[in-house]
C-alpha cells in the first residue's frame, strides 16, 4: 500500500469515526425544537385530565420511568439509554409543549407515542407535572 493511499484511508477513517460519534452525542440528547415551546396545554389545571393521564401512565410510562418516574422501572435495566427521570428538573423544567413533543416523538429506545391521542399525551404531560421532587 502506498502513503498516499494509506493517508486517505486513515483519513475516511478518522471522517467515520467522527460521524459516528456524533451521532451517537446528538441521539443522546433529546431536545424538542423550538416551536414545541409555543404548544399550549389545553386541558392544564384539569384534575380529570391529570387522573386520565395516570392510567395512561401506568399503562405505557411505568415500566421503563417507574411508577414514581424515576426512571427506575422493570425494564430500564435493559435499555441502551437510562429513561428519564419525570422526578429532576430537567424535565420539569421544560414547557408542556416540549415534554408533549418528546412522548409523541420518542427516541429510541423511546417508543413514539403517535398512536395515542392528543388528549391522551396532554394528559400524560398534566400527570408527569405531578411528580416534581418537591411532591415527593
């Protein structure tokens, strides 16, 4: 093999190896656009909304974030990236629209939840609310 050739290969090499952890960090975060921000919560401060969101919840959250969302569940154990704590104020700290943004998306190995409804995924952001450290 000749330098020049050798040089070009390392050379895709390193472009590669790049490429893929970069894409590895980006997948790592899971930040909403900014246009989620301006989503308002129509069914915000509604207590049925809030309870419909904690039977949806413990239907399609519990098992990976936990029945606390501490993203202890069952199954966070086996995941590539640890479930969200619902309990930090990373989360917490976002607007509804991002976090509503986030469950319908998903990101593996976060399911996307775009078979609920939107009344469904607004009722689960009202019941994530609910879990803040101070409400412990």
């Amino acid at each position: 093999m000749t330098m020049g050739k050798f040089k070009k290969i390392s050379t895709l090499f390193v472009f590669a190896i790049t490429i893929c952890a970069v894409a590895v960090a980006q997948q790592k975060k899971f930040i909403s656009p900014a246009s989620a921000d301006a989503m308002q919560n129509p069914l915000k401060g509604k207590e049925s909304a809030t309870v419909n969101g904690k039977i949806s919840y413990t239907t399609y959250c519990v098992p990976c974030h936990g029945d606390k969302g501490k993203g202890n569940g069952v199954a966070a154990a086996g995941l590539s990236t640890p479930p969200a704590d619902h309990t930090s104020a990373k989360v917490q700290d976002q607007s509804d629209g991002a976090i509503f943004w986030k469950i319908y998306t998903g990101n593996n190995p976060m399911p996307s939840y775009k078979t609920l409804t939107q009344t469904q995924i607004w009722e689960l952001v009202n019941y994530i609310r609910t879990m803040s450290k101070s409400k412990k």
